[in-house]
C-alpha cells in the first residue's frame, strides 16, 4: 500500500509499505477513504515530539470502510463506514469505565510523556503519533490497522459526505471539549488564542452554544478575517498589539476579563527571546507565551482550557496570578469516544458544518507537498484533506459561510 512516512525533520514521502493485517481479535483494516493533516502533525514534522522513527506513518484523523474484521470484533462488520477516534481505548479499563478514554491504561506500550511519572501508566496510545504513545501506524495511509475495534471505530451514515463526518476523529470533539471545559454557555464571552483549525472549531462550537462575544488571537491575517467572517469573532493580530490579553479585558464589563479562555496552540506558541534561547538549550520544553496571555485575559473564577499540546517545562507560568484570580485549568487529550453521538446529531441536524474550515483537497499522493504548504501557511492554507486511490486532486477553495455576520 501506499503511505506518508517520516524521514526525518521536515522531509516526509508517500512510500511504498507493507499492507497491515490482523495482529489482535479485536483489530479491524479499514480501507481509508478521506484522512486530514492536523496541527498535531506539524509537531513531528517539525522534528519537535521524541522517539518518532524512520519509517513510521503519520496521520491521527482519518475514516474509511471496514474491509477486515478479527474473530473477536462485534461492534462493526466488513462494509461499515466508520470514523476512528485517534485516542486509542480498550473500553474496560478503570480509566474507560469513567469515559476518561484518553487516559486508558491498557492500549500503550510506550512510556508516555510525562517526564515525573513515577509508576503510574501512561495514557492511551494515539495514532500516528511518536513511540511516546504506542508507536501505532497513522492513518494517512490506504489502509490502516485498527485496535480495540469494539470501542474505537464510530459508524457514520452514509448521507453524509466524508468532508462532513472526518473531523470527527480530532478536531471537531477536541474543540468541542475545550470550549465545554471553558465553561461557555448562552451569553458567555471567550477569548481563544490560535486560529488554527481547532482553533476556528472552537470558535464554531462556542457560536453553537451562544457565547456573546468570542476574541480570536492570531497573526495570521488571513486565518483572522477568515474567522471574523465565517463565526462573527473579534481578532487581535498580535503581531500588531503586543498585548491582546489588555486588549481583550478592556472590552469586557467591568474590565474583569473573559468567562473562559482557550489555549488552542500549545508548546510552539511565539514567545520570548529569553524562552527562545531556554528552549534552543533544552531547559525547558514549552514557549508558555500563550499560556501566560491565557491567564490574564480570563476573568477571576474563570476558566483556562487548554487543548494545545504542551511538554516539558514551561518558563514563567505565573501560577501566583492564577491562585489570586481563583483560576481553574482544564487540559489533556480529547476523551474523543464520549463526545460522538451528540456531535454526529448536531452535524446532521446542520448546527456545525466543521468541513467549511478546508481550504486544500490532496491526494495522499500529494501528502507531502500537503504538509509543506501547511508548515508554511502557503495559499492561505486552513485545513488540509488528504484522499487515498488519486494521482492528483487540484485544491478546492469552499466558500466563505457567512451566516453570522461580523461583530
């Protein structure tokens, strides 16, 4: 088959590999219909996440057909149109059994990321992503192998378009639990920092559930006017205001600050020059640049949701100003499992229309160039869908949706 692999930092090919087959009862191969390049991903194109390989396949938001199924597998058969969650879970586990999938004990074989672990396992294993989460083959691939089949793989109706149910995998519950985290409710105000596409996700769940006022922090122009347009935000270019976390609390009542605010880019967030020659050292492994603006902007007793992935030590969290302010941080991998029955309904019911964020439609053929325009935000790249079985697929710009006018 053919499948996007790692050859080191910033070089990525479409190899051809060996075809997976059934290891486990409970596995499944899924012929791969539609796959996504995610904001995860760039982290180890970039070389930045420890212990990925030569050779090892990318790729945690993809969907295709059920083509195989192990002895043991009863929730799907051969034919089903499903999308895999990219949180790996065995679905009895302690951890399971409180719908905390992203933290199953059972599904990695790798140490995890935390660096003061002591003997506590690690979390799930994740799809496509380093040998710090299982080393598991990822989706931007023909065919994939997939574990735990009776917990992971979520049926999808065929009415819908792929476009429409893949980000199902990643993006869509991931700012589904970020902003529900936050605490944004009808006539709530938040502040989300990255426009990226959890980012713009987050902003449309926020809009779903009828926040009052959402500020998106970026500095990309073109990801700003985009979510200005399309979700009716307040942006702040940071590149032109040194200090959007000011800006945004002069813009609340009583100048307290947002009822929530989302961290949506995580551990390579442009800092500081100081954090810049901390981190080129290796003493610490975070920018904490995002996370310190996060903690301003957010008004007392509120809270800092944080989905961006963070690793390592951060310099200058200022833990002090949250303990003042009565701050509560919610964080970690998306529990994707819990989340789907109630996302499936309000995309079928029109409430989210999460595809309207792709901006590139490629071939897997097409993977690395793929990455490369995204790495580089080229041709105001947003989101980029991968399909498997094509030479070449021109992009496709969609439409701006402009239900919701700008604030």
């Amino acid at each position: 088959m053919r499948a996007l692999t790692y050859h080191g930092a910033h070089d990525v090919k479409v190899d051809t590999v060996p075809d997976p087959v059934i290891e486990a009862p409970d596995d499944i191969i899924l012929k791969v219909t539609a796959t996504a390049i995610c904001g995860s991903d760039l982290h180890l194109y970039r070389g930045k996440i420890p212990t990925v390989e030569h050779g090892d396949i990318f790729g945690h938001e993809f969907m295709g057909i059920v083509q195989e199924v192990g002895n043991a597998v009863e929730k799907v058969k051969v034919g089903d149109r499903v999308v895999i969650p990219f949180v790996i879970a065995c679905g009895g586990c302690f951890f399971c059994q409180m719908h905390l999938y992203a933290a199953c004990e059972t599904t990695n074989t790798g140490r995890g990321a935390i660096i003061n672990k002591k003997a506590i396992p690690p979390g799930a294993a994740l799809f496509g992503f380093s040998h710090l989460y299982g080393g598991i083959p990822g989706g931007q691939a023909e065919y994939v192998r997939v574990p735990k089949a009776n917990t992971g793989p979520f049926k999808v109706p065929g009415t819908l378009a792929d476009e429409k149910v893949l980000f199902l995998s990643d993006i869509l519950p991931t700012a589904y639990q970020a902003v529900t985290n936050a605490g944004i409710k009808q006539g709530s105000s938040i502040a989300i920092y990255g426009a990226g596409p959890v980012g713009l996700l987050c902003a449309a769940v926020a809009r779903m559930l009828g926040a009052d006022r959402i500020f998106m922090v970026d500095h990309h122009p073109y990801r700003l006017a985009y979510a200005q347009a399309t979700y009716g935000v307040i942006p702040i270019n940071f590149d032109e205001d040194d200090d959007p976390a000011d800006t945004i609390i002069r813009q609340t009542p009583g100048m307290r600050g947002v009822d929530g605010v989302v961290d949506a880019v995580g551990f390579e967030a442009k800092g500081s020059t100081t954090e810049t020659i901390l981190a080129t050292l290796k003493l610490e492994g975070s920018s904490g640049k995002a996370l310190r603006q996060c903690i301003a902007a957010v008004r007392r007793g509120g809270t800092v949701s944080v989905p961006g992935v963070y690793s390592g030590f951060i310099h200058g969290f200022l833990f002090g100003d949250a303990f003042d302010k009565g701050l509560t941080f919610k964080m970690g991998q998306t529990h994707v499992q819990r989340f789907l029955p109630d996302l499936l309904a309000h995309i079928e019911k029109g409430d989210l229309s999460p595809e309207v964020i792709i901006s590139h439609r490629m071939s897997l053929e097409q993977a690395a160039e793929g990455y490369k325009i995204f790495d580089k935000k080229q041709d105001d790249c947003r989101k980029v869908i991968l399909t498997p079985g094509s030479s070449e697929i021109p992009a496709v710009e969609p439409e701006l949706n402009s239900a919701v006018p700008a604030l």
